[in-house]
C-alpha cells in the first residue's frame, strides 16, 4: 500500500477555495479545479515505494510502477481485461464556475473516431482534433456539498415552457419546433439551430435571454448564472433543452455515452474510464465539431437518474453503474466498529474525505489517498469517510 502525492489542475473554472478548504491548507487565491489520482499519463500520482532495505525509494510516477510489473500491481484478471494499464481515474472536483457543455462517445465510436483522425493525420494536440484516444469516457460524480449540474434532456415540452417564459422573440422558432416533432425530432432540430445560428444573432439572443432569466429567477436562475460567466454564448440556450440538478452530498449522477451533461457549481468525488475523449456543445471557447457531435448526441429525454447508494453488511455503500472501468463505493467509519478488510483481487484507491481514518497502518486526512496494489492486505478503522475505486474483473 502507497501513499500518493497528487497534481491539482488550475483549470479557470476551478474554485479557488474548496479542495484547500477540505485538505486543511491556505488557497493561493488561484483556482484549484481538479487532484487526480491514478496513472493517467497528463498527471499521474507519485509515490515512494520502499525498497528491498526498508528504506524509502525515489518518488516515482504511479504509471512506471504499473509498467514495471502490471499483473503484479493489476492483478491477471485486470490486465487481461483491460490491458496492462488502471483503466479509471479518481478525481476531487471543485466547480467554481461552469464546465463546459459536452458529450463523450460511446467505445465503438471512441475507437472510430480516433482512427479516422490517425488516418488523416490530425496532430494529436491540433486544437481542432477531437479524438485524445480509442477509449470511451463514462463518469460519475458523487457531491461532497451542495453540487449542481445538467444532465440530459429533458422533454421538449418543458424546455418549450421555459424559453416561451422568457418572452424573447427569437426563441420562438425554437420553442415552435419544440412542440411541433416527435421528441428526438426536436430535440435534435432545435440543438442543430441553436449550434449553427449566426454567431452575432445568438449573442444578442443569449443577452436577451439572460436578462430575462435573471428577472423571472426560480428556476430560471441557472440559466442567468450560467449566462454571467459565458456572455452571449449558445451554449446557454443549449443548456435549457437540459435537466437541471441539485446533488446533496452524498447523491451521484452517473454519465453515459451520448448524454449532454456539464457541471455547474460545488465540491465532488468523480471518477471515469481512462479517456480525454470530449465533445463539446456550448460555454466553452474551444473547437466544436457541430456535424459530429450530432452524430454522437443521444437525443432522447431521460430522467437525470439520481443514484443514492445502500449500505452493504459491511457497511460499503456502492454507486451501481453499468460500467466495468471503475466502481465506486463509500464507508463511513465509526471508532467502535471492528476494522474492515478491503483486500481485493483487483487496484484500489481509497481516498478520505472528512475525519481520521487509518488504511493499514497510514493515517489518513481529508485529501489523502492511497494505492493498494491487487491482493494487498488492507483493512480501514477509525473515524471518518473513505471513497474506494477499484475496478470490475
């Protein structure tokens, strides 16, 4: 079992108080976005393995570790199934403002999609390039605090109701189309409009839009929001075709291929498969691939699915996904409680969220995490919160 320093990603939609709020330490007054765990090649975890003497190793990349001897630190099952590499990667995310509006493929279009631009030579870093790898990228995000977010469309009628309550004159093509199709007819003709409208007209419809928003308020209060820190942007009238929802901590939401999603504000636990594969819808000033994204987009209203997890006898609480890549559970320890044995045939990342709990002999505060190696012995007691992320093998 490793402890694991971790890199903290600066993205500008990043809080700039809440990850050092829940480490215990003093903001920089710069935003903290992301801390991931795990082995993926932007920002893997380090750790410092002791050697054959007892004495401690050079920190060393959590991917070299796994290089190095994956069956070992996998486990057989884990290779064999997902190859010699951890196949999820942990997050702390902190949303201080809107992440982009987006989708992620499902793997057969992963795999498409990358090999197309290989075959056409796309650089890999070309901002226009849409496919980082053959992976798909399913997520879950399970709120720390108060966490709110889209997920979804909802059903044309209701996004009809919302714009038509705006009173906006050049909304009402779309709220025309909205009640005039079959669902995903609308859903999809109304987004393709929306994406493809003259630049400068939506603008002056985003304004308009969100002047009105911040005047009704209720439930159109996001909308102003959003709209304050992405000025004229399509994206905000995207976003009203879509769900919106308020996590309290503890709930998740799980995001499958296909499903329009973006997070909007608060503190959480996320964890996906092992892909930078997005694409993007609105509030965003990088490239969007409007034909291709429309071929991705599920275009279909779906209830946002809020998952509430049950607690085993052993007091694991699980998110049930449909997802083999990661699985993630809970465990909120109790210091009268007999200690609780986590050893599994495949990786772990336990990470602690609140109080003091130990992992094997390491003590842990809210922030820290560790990587227990496939097979390694390890059992949890004290008092506190543990995420733990392994896989399905």
């Amino acid at each position: 079992m490793d402890r694991l320093s971790n890199t903290v990603r600066p993205y500008a939609w990043g809080s700039t108080t809440a990850i050092p709020e829940l480490l215990g330490i003093a903001p920089t007054g710069e935003p903290q976005a992301e801390m991931w765990m795990g082995a993926h090649p932007g920002a893997p975890s380090r750790l410092t393995r002791a050697a054959g003497t007892g004495e401690a190793g050079p920190e060393q990349p959590l991917t070299d570790v796994i290089a190095a001897d994956p069956e070992r630190e996998l486990g057989r099952a884990t290779v064999e199934k997902f190859g010699p590499r951890l196949p999820f990667l942990l997050k702390l995310l902190a949303a201080g403002a809107p992440l982009s509006l987006q989708v992620h493929p499902d793997l057969a279009q992963a795999k498409q999609g990358y090999e197309d631009e290989e075959r056409r030579s796309v650089p890999i870093d070309a901002p226009h390039r849409t496919y980082k790898d053959a992976n798909h990228k399913p997520e879950l995000i399970c709120a720390l605090t108060p966490f709110a977010g889209l997920c979804g469309f909802r059903r044309p009628t209701e996004a009809a109701e919302a714009m038509a309550a705006l009173g906006v004159d050049s909304l009402k093509p779309y709220v025309d189309l909205l009640g005039a199709h079959p669902e995903e007819a609308a859903l999809r003709e109304v987004l393709t409009a929306i994406l493809s409208a003259d630049p400068t007209e939506m603008a002056e419809t985003v304004n308009l839009a969100a002047a009105a928003a911040e005047r009704l308020g209720g439930a159109h209060a996001p909308y102003a929001r959003i709209a304050h820190h992405f000025p004229g942007d399509p994206g905000v009238i995207a976003a009203m075709l879509l769900n919106y929802v308020e996590l309290q901590p503890g709930e998740a939401l799980f995001l499958g291929a296909g499903v329009p999603h973006a997070y909007l504000d608060g503190l959480g636990v996320e964890i996906m498969a092992n892909s930078d594969n997005v694409l993007r819808c609105g509030l965003t000033p990088k490239h969007i691939d409007v034909p291709e994204l429309l071929r991705i987009v599920r275009f279909e209203a779906t209830d946002p699915g809020v998952l509430r997890p049950e607690a085993s006898p052993s007091g694991e609480e699980l998110y049930e996904t449909p997802v083999d890549e990661f699985r993630l559970s809970r465990f909120d320890l109790s210091p009268d409680a007999a200690p609780v044995d986590l050893t599994r045939g495949t990786p772990q990342i336990l990470l602690c969220t609140a109080g003091a709990p130990k992992a094997g002999t390491l003590g842990l505060t809210p922030g820290a995490s560790v990587f227990v190696p496939s097979g390694e012995k390890v059992e949890v007691s004290g008092t506190g919160t543990l995420f733990r992320a392994t896989v399905v093998a």
